[in-house]
C-alpha cells in the first residue's frame, strides 16, 4: 500500500493527469461596470464546520503513510493554518493497518485551528472496517468531519483494487447515525449526481463534495500504474464539476463542495455562484507542498486575490450576495 501512494504522488507530480473539461466555460458572469462597492468592503470569508476560514478553500485529500508524504501534509497544514483556510488528509487506511505511519496524517500540532477532516474509503465498510475504524481515523488526527471517498471507477482499473461496492449506503447510514463528528462523502473525480447526493443526505451525510469531472483523473492515475489502456478509454467518464454542482445543489439542506479542476478564483467564483457552499483545490496546492508551506500560502493568496477581484466585479460584497450573482450559459 505504501508502495501505492509513492506511485500516486510521483505520477501526480510528473505526468498529465488531468482530463476534459469542468463545465465552468459554458458560464460567463454579467460583469457590473458599476459595482457601487468599495473593493476594501469584499469579505471572501465563509463559516464551515462551526469554523471562520478567511476564504472559501478546501485544501482536498491528497496524500499520507509515506515519509514524503508527511512533510507535504504538514506544509499544507501550515499554510491553512496561517491562511486560514480547511485541509482533509488522504486515505488513513494505511494508518489504520500500520501504526507506524500515523504521524505523517497527525497535523493537528501546526494547524490547531483549521477545519481538519479525516479520510476513509466508504468501499472498506465492505472489508471489515465498521464504526470503530471510522472514529479511531477521526480520533488519530483530532478532525472535525470524516470523509469517505466513493471511488468505484479508480478501485475497477486499478490492479489491486477493492471492488465490491454492494450495500455500502445503509453502512454509511450507521456511521453517520453514531460518529462524533459530521459525515462527509466525496468524489474523486466522477462527480456526484442530484439522486446520490439525495440518497446520501437521507442518510444523515451532511456534506458532499462533487469532485466533479474535469480536473485530476483517478482512472487516468490508475491506468498509467498499471500499464493498460483502460484507464485512457475511461478518462472521458463522468459528471462535469459544474453540473455536478447544479445537480447536488437541489438538495435543500445539504452542504456543498465544488471540487474537480478548479484551477482559479474565477472557477472558485462560478462555483458559488452555482450553489457551492465552499471549493475544493488539491493539485495546484500539491507541486508548491514539496517546496514549502510558504508556497503553499502564495497559492491561496493568489487564488482568493482573484476570487476578491472577480466579486468586486460582480458587486458582491460577500458569499452570499456571490450566490446571487448572474451567471449566463453560453454555447
């Protein structure tokens, strides 16, 4: 398993793994010559998880159990924790199954104040793994929510994969029900769709994350580890990030997570001008990981100047008044 997430940062790092298109282009905001605010009004801060962040950012799931691993995850959690801005590990099933890799996910010691949000596979509640798993995984890093991926697509190309995905809702029902802290469930790259997004928050998920097509493609990943053509014949496969928004958007009461290819603060902006409640980066903040936390912060002062300056220009004064923006579809 080790092995596995070696292979996945250096082919993140070194190759192409991002595919398609993400959907925000069909979009143009109608830009106000007049925005009758001052551009020192902008507030890009947004509560989550009971938590201020200072803008609309989720550092997302990226990584851990490996020595590099872990210094990239406390360069992320110094940069959120100075920025201000939420942070979710990667896969603690390693952790779980080897103890002595568990300090390479522990960032709680730089980061004390950030939404920090824990990170299982949902398809592992049908390996054994059950409600003591899911807390100790919580537990282990002091997180706030805890996030199962739903990575059907990935674990079916790749070689060594878990593939039995059979009733795993009512699992994560039961979860859900007794866990200390919020449920979250994410994508990674195929989008979520109006009716899972439903059934998960009949379920008591809290939190989606679209991880929508567009961006960084697992089945890609998968493909180029295992030599074989099916990660390429699938890398067209999935919901575009912006309709994925559009779609889980519709369920009153669920919050929102635009994530997949997002790229700028401009993408940010559409995001929740969509219906997003906050987005989700994870490869442009992962090459800046490796220099330095420093870096890191460059990147999300970069991103939120640009989504400042896109709702200056909007007239939004806030994330509220963003979601109330006038976005107009084009061909």
């Amino acid at each position: 398993m080790r092995e596995r997430k070696t292979d996945h940062l250096l082919i993140c790092l070194k190759q192409d793994v991002e595919v398609g298109s993400t959907g925000f282009e069909k979009y143009r905001f109608v830009h106000q010559s007049l925005p009758e605010i001052d551009f020192k009004e902008v507030d890009t801060s947004v509560e989550f998880l009971s938590k201020k962040l200072s803008a609309p950012i989720l550092i997302s799931s990226m990584t851990g159990g490996t020595a590099r691993a872990g210094r990239i995850n406390r360069n992320l959690a110094k940069a959120a924790q100075k920025m201000g801005v939420a942070m979710g590990v990667g896969s603690q099933r390693i952790a779980l199954e080897n103890p002595r890799v568990v300090s390479t996910f522990q960032v709680r010691d730089v980061a004390p104040d950030i939404p920090l949000l824990a990170n299982l596979g949902a398809v592992q509640l049908n390996y054994g793994y059950g409600f003591k798993e899911c807390q100790q995984a919580v537990d282990m890093i002091k997180a706030d929510a805890l996030i199962f991926h739903l990575n059907p697509l990935q674990e079916a190309i790749q070689p060594e994969g878990n593939t039995d995905f059979a009733n795993l809702l009512p699992k994560i029902e039961k979860v859900a029900k007794k866990l200390s802290v919020p449920v979250a469930v994410k994508e990674v790259g195929g989008g979520i769709s109006e009716g899972v997004a439903r059934r998960l928050y009949q379920a008591g998920v809290k939190i989606v994350d679209t991880a929508g097509w567009g961006g960084t493609s697992w089945a890609k990943i998968e493909g180029i580890r295992a030599k074989n053509e099916l990660g390429e014949a699938f890398s067209q496969w999935g919901i575009p990030t912006a309709e994925s928004i559009n779609q889980c958007r519709k369920v009153r009461g669920l919050k929102v997570i635009g994530s997949g290819g997002i790229r700028s603060g401009i993408e940010m902006a559409k995001a929740i001008a969509l219906g997003a409640d906050l987005t989700g980066l994870a490869l442009p903040f992962l090459e800046p990981a490796t220099k330095s936390a420093r870096a890191v912060e460059k990147k999300i002062a970069q991103l939120t100047e640009e989504l400042k300056i896109a709702m200056f220009s909007l007239g939004a004064r806030n994330l509220k008044e963003l979601k109330r923006a006038k976005l107009v579809k084009v061909d």
